[in-house]
C-alpha cells in the first residue's frame, strides 16, 4: 500500500493545531530556492567535467572583474594535471566551460560555449596559497585582451558586487627608514594604487604609484616632483595595518633602507 506526501501530512496532522497549509507553503518556497541555486555553476557539475571525480585534489571559487568593469564568478577544480570549471559573467549571466592545465604557478585555461566552440583564453597565475588569481582574457583571435583578477571565496558568487567596492583611500602614520611619515594611498581599480608619502620632520612630500600584486600584497614607487622615481616600497595591507619594507634617496644621493 503506497500513501503520497499530501494525505500523509493530512493524516499526521489530523489532531493538531498546525495549519497545514503553511507546512505546504513552506514545502513550496523551498522548492522554489532549490532552482533558483541552479542557476549558477555548482561543484558536482564541475566534477562531472572530469572522468574521475576520486582523483581531484581541490575545488577552488573565486570572484572578480574583468578589467575592473565585468563581474565573474570562477568555480575550477584540479586534478594534479587538468583544471577544468566554468566561468560566469555575473550580469549577462553567460557562462562558459574551462578546461586547461596547471603547471606550478602557471594557469592555462580554454573557454568554449555551450556549442563547445572555443570563445577566448586565459592565461595567468594563480598565487601557492590558491587565494589569488592573476591572468589574462584573449578572445578566440587574440585580438582584444583584458585584465582579470580574482580572490578566493568560500562558494561560488551570484551576485554582482558595486562597481565601486574595490576603490578605497586608506591613511597611515608611523615610521619608514627610522623616519616619522604620513602615508596616504588610493586605490583606483582592482590593481593600480596612487597616493602621497609626507616626510613628516624635512617636510618633504613624494608622489606613489604601483600596482597590487597579490590579495594584500603590494608595490610601490616614491616619485618626485621631476617625476623621477627616488625609492621603492613592498608590503602587505593586514588590517588596520600596513606592513612595509622598501628604501628612499636622500637629496644628497644616499639611499636609505
């Protein structure tokens, strides 16, 4: 004898106060988000990308912009020799297939749509902690090229972030090369910084410009008002602080570390 789910609940329910109709309600809203998640690329359709699911060693979500403008989602996993997963554009919500290698640092990746027709390229690095990805978008000619860069996330993004999530100013005080400075840097996009290095007892101010090179990681130039480059700096932005090593050249020409 066989019973469905509706005249079980009806019965289970028979003697009590709770409102049927609610339970049902509740049944159906869930249904409807268990769609909704299928929208985006989930990892068991990653894994099925690959002969053996036993043999991947990660699955890996990352979020970014191409060129600071487009919102993706990255979901790649590896196997110890193929990196395959999908690539969604998070506005138009186009997605397309990955698969490629991973040889060390260096992270080849080809994109085909739901035709399996190649549409573009990436070509990049992805950081030993696997938190950060630096590469490069061609399309299928290799005529027009973009910047994408993408962080770890704990699952796969759906959302588009504001376009200006990734733009900052941030201001320090302390001490570099045993000195008291004020430091105040931009961030203008997803990896181009700018900002201003004020000597504090001289009452000497120098230009900066760089690039981020990691998730934290950073570079930067002290440029003068020549605009010739008088120094270097490396560092890391943890959180309220700003660890940083680097060297200046003192009008008298002595470099300082």
């Amino acid at each position: 004898m066989t019973y469905s789910l509706i005249s079980i609940l009806k019965s289970f329910f028979a003697h009590s106060k709770i409102n049927i109709t609610l339970i049902l309600i509740v049944i159906l809203i869930s249904g409807n988000i268990s769609v909704s998640a299928q929208d985006t690329p989930t990892e068991k359709e990653v894994y099925s990308l690959f002969r053996s699911a036993k043999k991947i060693k990660w699955i890996k979500h990352y979020k970014g912009r191409v060129d600071d403008i487009n919102d993706v989602s990255l979901s790649i996993a590896y196997d110890g020799k193929n990196c395959k997963g999908f690539v969604t554009f998070l506005r138009s919500r186009e997605r397309f297939k990955l698969e490629g290698s991973l040889n060390g640092n260096k992270l080849e990746l080809r994109e085909t749509d739901g035709e399996e027709s190649v549409t573009g390229f990436f070509e990049g690095k992805i950081s030993d902690d696997l938190s950060y990805i630096a590469t490069r978008w061609f399309n299928k000619s290799r005529t027009r090229a973009a910047e994408v860069h993408l962080n770890a996330v704990e699952q796969e993004v759906v959302i588009p972030t504001n376009c200006g999530n990734n733009k900052w100013v941030r201001k320090y005080e302390g001490k570099f090369i045993q000195e008291s400075v004020e430091i105040t840097i931009q961030r203008n996009d997803m990896n181009r910084l700018s900002g201003v290095l004020w000597f504090k007892k001289n009452q000497r101010t120098f230009n900066l410009r760089g690039t981020m090179n990691g998730k934290n990681s950073f570079e930067l130039s002290i440029i003068d008002d020549l605009d010739l480059v008088k120094g270097g700096i490396t560092g890391d932005f943890i959180s309220p602080r700003l660890n940083i090593i680097g060297y200046y050249e003192k009008p008298n020409g002595d470099q300082h570390k």
